[in-house]
C-alpha cells in the first residue's frame, strides 16, 4: 500500500493538525554541520560537531557545559560509559573525556581518516564492550582499544573504510564496511565467526554499508548500497530474506518494532514500513527527500529527520503524516531547491544535468538537513542539523520563549 498526498499537500502545508507544538524548547548553536547523532546519559546530552568539537550541554537549558577541540570533525555519536565520553574525529583518533568536566584522558590514533565521496557523511560511533571501545575507521581497520588505557587490543583490517558503528549482540560484534561486508567479529580476538556479502548493483557494485545493524530478536536488519534492505541471522549470517528499493541507496539504519521495520531511503525519497517476519511492504510514504537517519519512536508515532531541514512524525499503523517540524535554513531557503509540488526545481534538476551536482549538493545541506539520528527522552526530541544547531523540541508543544507554531 502507498499512502500519496495530493499534489497541493507536497510540501506538507495541508497536512491534518494532531498536537499544539511550538519552536524548540531550546537551541544550541556550534561552528560547523551536525553530522553526530546526540547521546543522552543523566542530565547532559554529548553530540560532535563539523567545528572539530566534542560539546556537554545541560538536557534542561541548552547551556554549554563543555567543549573539547580535536584536529577534525567530530561526526560520530558519542558514547558514554562509567564517567568517560568516547568520540571518533576526522583526525583520525578516538578520544576518551571525562564526562563531567571534559578533561582529556587519552587519545589512540588510528592510521588515519579518509572520505569515500561526498555523501560519507558519518564516521563509526564508538562501541563499548566490556573493558573494550570498538569502532571502525577510514584506514581500512576495525579497532579494540582498553577503555581505561587507550592501548591497542586488537585490530580486523578489511582493506576498505569502515564507518559503519560496530552493534553487540549474540557474543558477537557486526560491523559493516564500504566493500559492501557484513563482519560478525569475536569480541576477545576480532577473528571473523562469518560474514555476508551484499549484491550490489550495476552502479554500485560493492553494495557498500554505511550504516549500524540494527539487531533484534536474533535478526540482523541492515540497508547498503544495493538498493536493499536485508534480514539475516545473527548466529550465521544466513540471509532471511531482502527487500528491493527500486529508486536508490538504502542507508538508514531501520528502527524494529515488535512487528515491523521502519526506515527512509535515499534517492527514492520515501518512507517504508515492513513486515518484520517477511519483508512485504506494509506502506510507503513519499517524503521528497533523503533519510539517512534512524527513525525513533516518540508518543507513539515513528519521528524521523530528512535532508530537506524537516523533522516528521508518521503514525506506525498507516503511515498518515502527522506533523513535520522544519529548521530555519529551511523556512527561508525551501524554495530555492524545491517547487510547489515538492520536486527539484528546474534550476536543482538543471546543475545535477550539467556537472554542477556538487554544488547542488551544498545548497540542499544549506537547508539546515537533519542528517543523523534524533535522541529521545519522555516527549522530547533533540537532534542537529547542518546548520550546526542542536535543537530541543517538545512534541506536546512547550515551546521557548516568543514561540510561534512551526509544526504544520
């Protein structure tokens, strides 16, 4: 089933109301794109950012309540264990932080970052396991680094990039890479219990993997750039079944409910709802727009971030629209990439036809694109966007100071 809005409605500004909601309850501005998924831990939120800082914020008032320079972009979510924040840089090291007033512990340096094109916009959020932090790096290597001395324990070297965040489960740690593996990896020695290789395509033939697993329930749920989305068994790696997406990458990491699986795609600009047990499409929803981020469940409806600089929440069971929150990069420049029926302008679809697409590229981020992966606490949602901005949003409608309705 498809749910399709009418041509006047493209742009979400027809959509029913279903809840008061307000301007975010707080902002908080860095120097560069958010490309990190926030973390939560107690009464602070840790989120990277493309200015080549690790930022503490207080959940309740927004206010800085440290920073940490690195020499990159930090553009992987923390994470937080027994007082200590680790996060990945773009110079190619991971740090550990003293969550509580951001002194530094240690650094371990890996042999370097590198991009694998324009749209590798993440780098491997840190894993914890046990005495261990595990990630993936651009030098072509999964590292397991000892959490209290930053030394080496071990290291899988798969000859390609691996950006994907490392997920534990079964006695096993999965991580996927750019030469389109899956790796199930023993946590003690990093020796491979089995991998999978995706299909890939005849554009992309690697079928890399961006993005986390998401693992539930002894199920791998994963997307790559073979235009699938796969389900495999965890203990084997024995493919379950796969799901097509005629229009483009998938690269979300889905969100897996008791009954079924939730996630954007890239160029086919729609939103899915899947069987769980057997991958048959429950609904899909056109979004106009690329999702990269995990999708997260909020006052039960299934909230999501799109590079067009909104925030939408769908209802799980028919995939109805129920609000969309829009940045204000986007408010102000939603016109100069997208017509009234939600389409590409003639000028977008003009750069993309003459070499230009870099370029188009930029001015679709200049719209304040929610790229990563919201957190949740009670009815608040606090994510980031490229135009650097953490926002704090309340989805029953507190909203800051002088807040006007910018839910439709």
């Amino acid at each position: 089933m498809t749910v399709r809005l009418p041509a006047a409605c493209a742009l979400l500004l027809c959509l029913p109301v279903v809840a008061a909601a307000q301007e975010p309850v707080w902002t908080f501005a860095t120097g560069g794109p958010i490309y990190s998924s926030p973390t939560l831990h107690e009464d602070r939120i840790y989120v990277g950012s493309g200015d080549g800082h690790l930022y503490a914020v207080d959940v309740e008032t927004g206010t800085e309540q440290w920073r940490l320079g690195t020499g990159g972009a930090v553009d992987s979510a923390p994470a937080v264990a027994e007082g200590v924040v680790y996060a990945v840089s773009r110079d190619g090291s991971l740090y550990a932080v003293e969550a509580l007033d951001g002194t530094l512990r240690w650094t371990y340096a890996t042999a370097g970052e590198r991009t694998v094109d324009f749209w590798d916009f993440y780098l491997s959020d840190p894993l914890v396991v046990g005495d261990l932090v595990v990630f993936g790096s651009g030098d072509g290597a999964v590292h397991a680094v000892d959490r209290v001395t930053g030394g080496l324990r071990w290291r899988h070297d798969t000859g390609e990039v691996v950006h994907a965040a490392p997920v534990q489960g079964d006695g096993l740690i999965y991580v996927g890479g750019f030469d389109g593996i899956l790796r199930a990896l023993r946590p003690e020695t990093g020796e491979v219990a089995w991998q999978f290789e995706t299909e890939g395509n005849p554009g992309f033939p690697r079928g890399d993997i961006q993005r986390a697993v998401a693992l539930a329930d002894g199920v791998l749920y994963f997307g790559s750039r073979d235009y699938r989305l796969h389900a495999l068994d965890a203990l084997d790696g024995r493919l379950l079944w796969s799901m097509e997406e005629s229009g483009g990458w998938i690269i979300a990491t889905p969100l897996v409910t008791a009954d079924r699986i939730f996630f954007g795609a890239s160029d086919g600009q729609r939103f899915y709802a899947l069987e769980r047990s057997t991958g048959a499409v429950a609904w899909t929803l056109p979004v106009f727009t690329r999702v990269f981020g995990t999708a997260v469940s909020v006052g039960g409806d299934v909230v999501f971030g799109g590079f067009n600089g909104k925030l939408m929440a769908v209802n799980p069971e028919s995939g109805a629209m129920r609000w969309s929150f829009q940045t204000p990069a986007s408010r102000a420049l939603f016109e100069t990439v997208y017509d009234a029926e939600g389409s590409l302008t003639e000028e977008m679809r003009a750069m993309y036809g003459d070499g230009r697409g870099r370029e188009a590229e930029m001015r679709l981020l200049e719209l304040g694109s929610i790229p990563a992966t919201p957190a949740v606490r009670g009815t608040m949602v606090y994510f980031g966007s490229t135009e650097g901005v953490l926002y704090a949003l309340d989805t029953e409608g507190r909203g800051g100071a002088g807040t006007r309705s910018v839910f439709r």
